[in-house]
C-alpha cells in the first residue's frame, strides 16, 4: 500500500496563496504542513533543514516572498533576504532530498515593453527591487540544476484570506462615490484558488522549468476594479487615469500578460477567463456579508 504523499507550503498560514494551496492539497488527500511567514529563525543553522528533516515531504511549495513593492525600494537587503537568499538557502537543502520544489514568482521580472504576452523564456528586465530580487531568486534555483524544480510566474493575485486589490477596491467603492484607478498598466489577473488548483496539476504532471500560469485575458487596473464594483453592484464609478497621477516609488511594467501555452500543454488545461474568477470571487468571497479576513 502506498503512503499518502506530504507537502509542505512555505508561507500556507495566513499567506494570500499560502492558504489557498494548502487547501486545495489538503483536499486532494494529501498530508499537508503549512508554516507562517518566514522568520529571522529560519536563516539560523540548521532550522529550515531540521524542519524539512522532521516532515520529510515528497513536495515543498515556497510562497515564502516579500511582495511590499513599494517599500522593498527602501528595504532592498530585507527583499533579497527574502527573494532570493532564502529560495537559494532551499534549494541548496532541497538538493540533498528526493522531493519537488515548487517556488513561486511574479510578471515584475519583465521590463513591460513587450506588446505580445511574454513567454517563459523571454528576455527578462526588472525595473524594481522587487522584480530584481525575485529574478535573482529564479536564478539561484535554476543554477543548482535541480531535478524537480518548477518555478510558477504568475501576477496580479486576488484571492480569499487577506487582503489585496480587488478587496481593497470593494472597501473603497462602498464608502465613496468614485475612485481614480490606474489605466496604463496592463497584465493578468489571477485568482489564488485557482492558481492553487494548477499549481498542484503541474506538480502532478512532474513538470519542471519555468511556466507561467495565470488566468487568461488581458486588464489594466482600472477595468479589474470597475468589473468588481459592477459584480458586486456597487454605485461607484471608476476614473482611468494614468501613472503618473498616482505616483509610486517602484516603477511597474507597463505591460506584463503571461503566455500560458507551456501551462496548457503541460496539463491540458485552459485556463478560464479573469473575469469568470472574478465573478466567483466576489459573489462567494469578497461581497459585503463576506468576512473581510486581512
């Protein structure tokens, strides 16, 4: 009789992909330990390798990231502790265990002057700390040349379980009567529950490399935020404006839409449009009888 695999998800408690992987795993049937955000303990010796010790697990999901974008322009060291010397710390750790690693980055490792959705093997150009970090991250994995690495890019996240954009924009839009959004920013939003969900499948299917997976379709900001007021029936109206009246101190790609093809491939799945996530987000998760967990 064959033992039930354990996973370990890096980040499952209370983390906005965190959560909603483990219990996507957990419902799989799958033996799954999930820890908080990382902290200065896990760099001391031994403990991250104690912990992997201890639970032996046939799979480590890392969502572990410091993902404050604005403010990792003026933390820049705490950014790399985080994205990239913690994933290199890992994969280090995870080379000496016959077990996958599932790590976990973002659309900021591409420069946005793109016009056409960026392939996986794209030329790569942050213009942030954050986007640099996360990159540097991608790279110390891939140098181990790890047999079961996959690293997940993915963007634009809304989900249950803490707080995010569209959560955020339904907070505001009940309490004001219009909201000036931004317009030229273009990219894939993408609903934790179902990255989960195909994170898992890609997983399932031993796919390794880099792969992108989002839910399809193409928005800006701006059009994410009037289609969650519209589906939650909301009176506000949404003003497109450009980046430059909403200054922030990190620069963002002004396009960043992921290519999914490898994913599908991979899987056989096609991955379903933003806005029908969107609609299930709001309607079950994010209307106002909803809890608002942050």
């Amino acid at each position: 009789m064959s033992k039930t695999p354990k996973v370990l998800v890096l980040g499952g408690k209370g983390g906005l992909l965190g959560a909603s992987l483990a219990a996507v795993l957990e419902k799989s049937g799958r033996h799954v330990a999930v820890t908080g955000r990382p902290g200065r303990d896990v760099f001391e010796a031994g403990a991250l390798e104690d912990l992997l010790d201890k639970l032996e697990p046939d799979a480590v999901f890392n969502t572990w990231a410091y993902t404050q974008v604005d403010k990792a322009e003026d933390e820049p060291a705490e950014a790399r502790r985080i994205n990239e010397a913690l994933p290199a710390l890992l994969g280090r750790l995870v080379q000496e265990r016959p077990c996958k690693l599932v790590h976990f980055s973002t659309d900021f490792v591409f420069d946005g002057k793109k016009d056409s959705p960026y392939l996986p093997n794209d030329p790569t150009g942050p213009s942030s700390v954050y986007g640099e970090t996360k990159l540097a991250g991608e790279r110390a994995l891939l140098s181990l040349n790890l047999p079961n690495l996959l690293i997940v890019r993915t963007a634009w996240l809304f989900g249950p379980g803490k707080k995010n954009f569209v959560r955020t924009i339904l907070d505001l839009a009940a309490e004001r009567d219009e909201l000036r959004v931004v317009h030229d920013q273009v990219g894939s939003p993408t609903y934790t529950c179902d990255l989960a969900a195909w994170a898992v499948a890609l997983a399932a299917k031993d796919a390794t490399g880099v792969i992108h997976v989002v839910n399809s379709g193409r928005a800006s900001w701006a059009e994410l935020a009037a289609e969650a007021i519209r589906l939650a029936g909301l009176p506000c109206r949404v003003v497109p404006i450009p980046s430059a009246e909403y200054p922030q101190k990190a620069r963002r790609p002004a396009y960043s839409v992921l290519d999914t093809a490898a994913f599908s491939k991979a899987t056989g799945i096609t991955p379903r449009p933003w806005a029908q996530a969107l609609a299930d987000y709001v309607y079950r998760e994010a209307g106002p009888a909803a809890d608002n967990a942050d």
